[in-house]
C-alpha cells in the first residue's frame, strides 16, 4: 500500500489511463486486466476473508520500493520443484494479488472526484498566474517611464539638501569640538578663582559634549583630558574643603557644597570634611606645641619634628606651659566653632530649601536629596562627640605631661579655669559632661593640691608661731567678699550648675560662647584680663573710719564729761554723721559703755593678719572646689584642718592651764573636749618635737600631720598691767569666733560642693568644730578673770574675821571693800584694754562672770574656813555679801549675779536641822567635801549634837567615796 501512494504522489496528477500506461512491465504484470477486474468485481467476495488474504500476504511486500519481488519468490523455491505445490502456490499469489488490485481499485474510484476537483484548481492557479505576470510587465513599463520623466531630477535635490544638512553638523560639531579643546584655559582660569560649581558645571558640559562626539578620533583623547581635569578639580576641591576646618567662610563653604552637589558626592565630602576635621585637630596641636617646644630648646633642632604628640608635650617649661595651654585652646576653639558655623550652615540650608513634596514625575529626585540630607545631618550629629573627643585626648595628653605639683597657686587657678572654660565649650558644643577633661585635670589636682595644702600647713604654723596676736585693721564694712580670693562667688553664685543650665534659669539672657564669639575674638584671650583692674579697699587707716571717732576712742569711759556728745547719742551713722530720731538715756550709755568698751569700733571684725591669710587661703581652695567640682570633698577636708589648727593654735597658746581647768566650772565641755583630742590626734604630729628615737610613727601618716604650734616670745601674757595679755587674748579668740563666722556663712555654698555621700563629714565638722569656736572663751578668759583679782588676799582678810560674834552688826566687814576694789580696778584696766582693741559685750560678760564665779567661790571657801560661827556671825555674812552685791550690780550689767544663789544657800545652810542637813549634803554635790565638813562642825553644839555631827559626816564620806 505505502509502494501505491508514493508511487502516485510522484507521477503527479495524471488520468486513470495515463497513470496505467506508466506502469513499469513488472508492475503491469501484476496489475489485472480491465476483464479480470470486472470478473473480480462480479465476483462476489466476502469482505471479510478479503481482508484476511490481505492480512496473510507477507510483511517484506510492504516494505520499501527497492525491493526485487520475483528474487524473493526464487529464493523461496525448495531445491526439487513440486509442480502441484508452485500451482498452488501460484493461485495463492493470483488471489492475494486479486485482492489487493480490488482493493486498490476500490480506492481509486472512491478518490476519483476529489482528484478531479484538485486538477481544476491547479488549471484556474495556472490562469491567474498568466494573468500576474501580464500586470507585473505593465508596472514595469510604467517605472521605466517614471524614473526617466520625475525620479532623477527630484531625488537628486534631495541627495544635495541632506548632504547639506550633514555639512551644516559637521560644522557645527567641528566649531564645539574646537570650544572643547580650548577649554582648559578656562577651567584653570575659575579654580584659580575658586569658582569650584563653574568649574564642574563646564567640565560636566565638556564631558556630555565630548560623549556625543566620540566617534571623532580627536575627541577620546580629550574626553581622557577632561576626565583628568575632573579628577584635579575634585583634589583641589578636597583642598578647598579642608580650609573650612579652622576658618569657616560662608561664602566659600557654599561654593564647595555646591561643587560636590554637582558631583554627586554629598556624602562624600561629608566623610572627608569630618576626615579633615580630625586631621586639623591633630595638625593644630602639634603645630602650637612644636613652635613652644623649639622656642624653649633655642636650637633648630629637627628631632622634636619627628616625635609624637604625647612625647613632645613633656618637653613643655613650666614658664611656657600656661601661653602654650591657652594658644592651644585658642586654635581648638577656632576648630569646633568652624565645625559649629558648619552645622548652622547646613541647618539653615534645610529650613530654605524644604524638600518639595513628591509628585509622580520628581518621586526618584526628591528621594535622593532627602536622602542625602539625612545623612549629612546624621554624620554632623555624630561627629560633634567625636571631635570633642579627640580635643579632650589632646588636650588630655598635654595636661599629663608636665608635673604641675609645684605650680604656684595662682598659675594653677589659672590652668583650672582655662580647662574650665573649655569644658564649658564642650557642653556648648555636645552637651558633654568632658569626663576625659575632668578626669585628667582631677588627677592633676589631687597631686598638686596634696602638695600645696602641706605647704600652707606649715606656712600656717610659721605664721602663728610668728604672731604678734596684734588686731588688723579693718573696715567696719568689711566682708570676705571684697577680697580677690571670693571674687568668683559673686560672678557665678550656682557654681555648680551648669553653663546650659545657667543661661535657661536666667531666662536665655545669658548667650552660649558660641552666640558670643561668633564673628570674631575668642573665650581663651579673656583669662589674664582684669587682674590688674582689681583692688581690695579693706584696710581702715589707723584701723579707724575718721579721726573725729579715733579722739573719741582714747575717752575714759568712768566719766560723763569726757564723753563726746555723738556718743551720747543711741547710733551714729558713720558714713553720713546722721541721728536718728529716738536717742538714748544717759542710764542706757553708762551700761552700754560698761558693757562694750569701744562703742566707735564696734562694728569693726576683730581679726589678725593670720585670720585674713586663712581667709584667702580659704578662698583659694574654694575657687580650686569651684572649678574642678570632683575633688570638693579633699578641698573642703582641707580646709577643715585649716580651721582645726587654727582653733588649736589659740587654745594651745591661751586656753591650756591645768591648774585652772581642774577648777571644777566645767570650762571645757566635753565637746570641745572631743574636739580637741580629734584635732590633735589626727593634726598634730606631737613626736617631731621630742624627736624620740623610739617614735615609730608611718611616714605617710606623718607627711599628713603638722607640728604644734609655739607661742611667740614677743607674746607678753604673765604682765598684770595688760591683765595678763588680755588684748592678744581678745584678739585672738574673736579672731577665731570670726573666722568660725565666716565658716558658718560659707556652708550653704559648701553644701553646694559637697558630694551627696560626703555631706556627713560637712555637717560634723560644723557641729563638732566650727560651733566650738565660741566655747573656747570660758578657758581663755577664765585665766585672766583668776589672776585679775587677788582672791588669796580676800581669804586671807576673811580668816582674821571673827564670826562668833554675840550680837547682830550693822557695818559689813573690810574684806568686803577691798574685794570690790579689786572689781573696780579690773574695770579700770579692762577700761585700757579697750582703747587699743575692742572688746565685744559677749568677752565682757565672761570676764566679768568669771570673775564674779571666783569671787563667789571665794567667799564660800573663805566661809569654810571659819573655826566658830555664830547666829550673829552667820547675819554678818549676809550682811557682807548683800553689800557686796549691791556694789557690784553698778559695775556690771550683768543679771542675774552669777552663783548668788551658791553663797546665799551656803550661809543659810547654818541654820538648818539635823534632816534638814542631811538632805542638804545629799543634794548639794556642787560644795566640796571640805566646805560640807566645815558646815557641820561650825553647827556642832549649836542646835547639832555630837551624835548627828557623825552621822552627817558619814554621809559626807558616803557622798566622797565614789570620787575616790
């Protein structure tokens, strides 16, 4: 079957007849006759067993057009030929091959009419095609004739007009490629004027131009130049960025942005200009160290070039340290307000220049900028802290580098307040607390303070070993803060917050460093100004304010008449000579005069050239407190121990009596008692004056303690006629009371200072210390109220008394007179005192209480030394002592008699019962054992026998035996 259809579609489409007659003779053969066909197709034949015989017949006949029929049927005969069997054989062939001929001819009569069909498309295609070919030679025709009558004329004006017009580019081309050539004059000309957006803008044009043109041969080799230009105009650009670094301009820092804007590179020359910041940083403070350091060497040596910052820094003088400190923080200064001006620039930029809010076609180009904007704000933000870093590292190393412990004090201060000064900057300008600038300058401090403060310990005991104890003249007016040393409380009263804290509790009135320096001038130049300016007015001449008050000072205060008539009067204002309205009584002066003995001073501070040297020096710790807040606590221990020796001082030199303070009055509390104990255990270094060579003391505990003082030989205190030195006594106690005053005013600001965890110390040493000042004195005065009066002449005039007297006298006894002669000789000479040194009403009142307690004591004592004792004698006791009271109260203001009731209970005790008696030596401890006694035995045979007389006084022995 396959053989048949290949066989037809090569033949083509040819008739029924045709296609038989091309048949080959083999293939002829086997095709049946037109006779045989009509037989086979009147045969009937079941379709079926057709259908078999073609499925019999052998797969090869089928199998390609190559293959030889009649030598396959050969090579199948056996060897010996069986005539019955090839006629068989043959008419099983005759009927295959009838049955594929009836198959075949079936076939063929079934396609016949489409085959019919298909030939007559094929005849009207050939038609059409005769047809095409008929009008492609008419069109041809037709161009012909075209192309000669219209083509060649107008398209040849075409050709010309397009060549002209190429011509007419190609000039232009030629004239720009001719600008772009002679372009590098003018670049060079702009960055010379340092036009840097021009200069890119043109060479940006210069590039796009020159891409255009690449295919030209002469434009690669200056679209390479111009790459070249570019790249120099970035390194001069970079150049011109890092002169902004320490004189920021305006003007030419817009033309760099500008310039990196064009370029792209926003965030780039944000890293470098940060870059370029650190490196000035270094550049400037090695720069300013180096030109010190080889003006200090005097050589053009090349070796200090080479070293490193830190190491270079140890080179620094002592005398060159403080102008290289403050050039130093001149040229960083000029840095962090360059990088400061640089921050504002690109704040206001943002407030001009607001993002436009993005619409769909500007979504990408608003994105960048915001973008970039947030970046450069970012980078700035952060870079505050890190070029304040890096300041505080250098100027950390060159504070380190010198040993500044033997400073004087002042240069120091002034080291501390240029350091302070910057750390203000440093919270201006990041908002930093400058821990790396306070833990340097605090370990400074803390070395040179240690140094310093030994230095005036000694300085101290020198001074006090040297003093005259003689009164400084001062203002009545005057006030710790006239002095230089407490300058700085008046010009920042909080100094313990901070400048950005100042200025908004003022109200902004206060501009930062920054506002005030912005366009010129510099915080550092202002730290040597003014101290010649200052000038103290706290000395009184002849330590009076006028010579009319200094007449009236050296006025006997016994008598009315000497006494001028402005004294008279209640108050005077000195500076004015004002009276008030309400004047006082002429009773009212005698007692003021008795109890003040120097009416016109008395606004006057008593106080010694020792007390103002510990004034300032308080002061001079105080300003070291103020401006390096970390080590308060070691300052205000310092000065503590300043006051401590002080007040030891004094005692040593007036207070200490051992006979007097074994008195039994209870001079010395046992406050100041503890007080006096701490100060000398933990002050005083008692083994440097005995020098023993079994003293085993540490040495650092011994560096920390100070010898006791001495009392200067010049120092008088045993002459009666200035009442055993009651002037230097005066002087130096309310010398103490004055400087514990000034204490007492300096501890709200002290307060301030103190750390939270240290203001205990604070607090003890103002209860314990500082208020003990006014209790020393009872033992300073007490000494000279018992050597004023002759108390051992009174005893003895009051034991050649005789009291067993048998009837009531009206005269009181002599004893009596001399006593209060005594008292008005002691007023006598307080009276001279008084007209070389003020003594204040509360010195008065313990003089003259002192004396009044020994009077008293002496009269009891005196009382029981008498043998025998009468009723009479007892009445002329009281007779004594009422005339000695009533005498007495004209001398003294003072209200009530000190120990009155002391005596007046010990002469009334006489007259008490046995019980009574008991009780009385029970309750009354204050009487000694020998005062008790002798009451007793004076009563024994009166109205106590002698049985009760031993009773009482195994009470008194009961009473005595726990002392024992």
């Amino acid at each position: 079957m396959q053989k048949i259809k290949s066989l037809m579609t090569r033949q083509g489409p040819k008739s029924p007849q045709e296609s038989m007659s091309d048949l080959s003779p083999v293939e002829n053969f086997r095709i049946p006759s037109k006779e045989e066909l009509r037989e086979m197709r009147e045969q009937p034949i079941d379709p079926q067993a057709e259908q078999e015989i073609i499925n019999s017949i052998e797969e090869v006949y089928f199998s390609s057009d190559s293959f030889d029929i009649v030598q396959h049927e050969l090579e199948k005969l056996p060897p010996v030929l069986n005539i019955q069997e090839l006629e068989e054989y043959r008419d099983k062939l005759k009927k295959q091959q009838a049955a594929v001929s009836k198959k075949v001819a079936d076939l063929i009569l079934e396609k016949q009419p489409s085959y019919v069909k298909e030939l007559d498309r094929v005849t009207s295609l050939q038609t059409n095609l005769q047809l095409a070919a008929v009008i492609c030679t008419n069109a041809r025709r037709h161009l012909t004739f075209a192309k000669e009558g219209f083509t060649q004329a107008s398209l040849g004006l075409l050709a010309n007009q397009r060549r002209r017009h190429l011509l007419t580019g190609l000039l232009k081309s030629l004239r720009t490629i001719k600008t772009l050539q002679r372009t590098d004059v003018r670049l060079s000309e702009m960055l010379e004027e340092e036009d840097y957006p021009g200069a890119i803008q043109l060479c940006l044009e210069c590039q796009k131009a020159a891409s255009t043109f690449k295919h030209y041969s002469c434009i690669s080799e200056l679209h390479s130049k111009l790459q070249d230009t570019l790249e120099q105009i970035e390194e001069q650009l970079d150049v011109a960025l890092s002169k902004t670094c320490k004189n920021f301009d305006v003007t030419h820092y817009t033309k760099v942005q500008q310039a990196y804007t064009l370029l792209g590179k926003t965030q780039t020359a944000m890293d470098q200009l940060h870059m370029h910041f650190t490196q000035a940083i270094h550049n400037t403070v090695f720069q300013v160290v180096l030109g010190y350091v080889e003006l200090c060497a005097g050589n053009a040596d090349t070796k200090f070039q080479k070293m490193q910052y830190k190491d270079l820094c140890t080179h620094i003088t002592p005398d060159s340290y403080i102008p290289c400190l403050t050039d130093l923080c001149k040229a960083l200064w000029e840095v962090m307000l360059s990088y400061h001006r640089t921050i504002e620039w690109h704040e206001e930029r943002d407030h001009e220049e607001p993002s436009p809010a993005p619409d769909g076609n500007s979504v990408a180009g608003a994105e960048e900028p915001d973008f970039d904007r947030g970046y450069v704000k970012q980078k700035l933000e952060h870079g505050l802290r890190r070029i304040w870093q890096d300041v505080q590292l250098k100027v950390k190393a060159y504070l380190l580098g010198t040993d500044m412990s033997n400073f004087k004090y002042d240069d120091f201060i002034l080291v501390l307040d240029i350091i302070s000064r910057l750390m203000q900057v440093g919270e201006e300008f990041c908002g930093s607390k400058s821990e790396v600038l306070q833990e340097s300058i605090k370990r400074q401090s803390v070395n040179y303070f240690k140094n310093y403060h030994r230095t005036r310990l000694e300085e101290l005991r020198m001074f006090l070993e040297n003093e005259s104890w003689e009164l400084c003249p001062v203002k009545s007016n005057f006030s710790i803060a006239q002095l230089h040393e407490f300058k700085f409380m008046g010009q920042s009263r909080s100094a313990s917050v901070s400048p950005s804290k100042q200025a908004s509790a003022s109200g902004g009135a206060e501009p930062t460093l920054f506002a005030q320096f912005h366009d010129g001038g510099n915080p550092f130049e202002m730290q040597i100004d003014n101290k010649e300016e200052e000038t103290e007015d706290v000395l009184a001449s002849n330590g009076y304010e006028s010579d009319e008050l200094e007449k009236s000072a050296y006025q006997d205060y016994d008598s009315d008449s000497d006494v001028p008539e402005e004294l008279k009067r209640d108050y005077v204002d000195e500076q004015t000579g004002d009276i008030p309205v309400k004047s006082a009584s002429r009773d009212t002066l005698k007692s003021r005069k008795r109890s003040d003995y120097s009416l016109n001073k008395v606004n006057a501070p008593i106080l010694t050239n020792t007390t103002l040297n510990v004034i300032r020096l308080v002061g001079k710790y105080m300003q070291m407190m103020n401006i390096l807040k970390p080590i308060a606590f070691d300052v205000i221990h310092c000065m503590s121990q300043l006051f401590d020796y002080y007040l030891y001082a004094v005692y040593t030199f007036f207070g200490r009596n051992d006979m007097y303070e074994s008195s039994g009055l209870g001079l010395i509390s046992s406050r100041l008692r503890t007080t006096l104990n701490r100060i000398q255990e933990s002050l005083i270094d008692l083994d440097s004056a005995t020098e023993s060579a079994g003293s085993h003391g540490a040495p650092e505990e011994r560096k920390e303690k100070v010898p006791s003082p001495h009392l200067s030989q010049l120092v008088i205190l045993t002459g009666s006629g200035t009442l055993y030195g009651l002037a230097e006594r005066v002087v130096a106690t309310e010398s103490l009371v004055f400087l514990a005053e000034q204490f007492e005013f300096l501890q709200p600001h002290l307060d301030t200072m103190m750390p939270s965890a240290k203001k205990p110390f604070l607090q003890q040493f103002y209860s314990q210390t500082v208020s003990m000042a006014s209790e020393l004195r009872k033992p300073i005065y007490w000494i000279v109220a018992a050597k004023a009066i002759d108390y051992e002449q009174m005893l003895m005039l009051m034991a050649g008394v005789k009291w067993d007297i048998k009837e009531i006298m009206s005269q009181h006894n002599i004893y009596v007179d001399v006593l209060l002669k005594e008292f008005e000789q002691f007023n006598k000479r307080l009276g001279d005192v008084s007209r070389h040194v003020r003594i204040p009403l509360a010195v008065s009142n313990v003089l003259w209480e002192h004396c009044i307690r020994l009077a008293n004591r002496t009269l009891v004592e005196g009382y029981a030394n008498v043998k025998k004792c009468s009723n009479e004698g007892r009445a002329l006791m009281q007779l004594d002592f009422q005339q000695f009271l009533m005498k007495l109260e004209k001398l003294t203001d003072i209200r009530p008699i000190p120990d009155k009731e002391f005596v007046e209970i010990y002469i009334k005790a006489y007259y008490l019962t046995e019980n009574d008696m008991e009780q009385f030596i029970k309750s009354h401890r204050e009487y000694s054992m020998k005062q008790l006694t002798n009451l007793v035995n004076v009563c024994l045979g009166s109205h106590i026998n002698k049985k009760a007389r031993q009773k009482l006084l195994a009470a008194i022995d009961d009473i005595d035996r726990p002392k024992r």
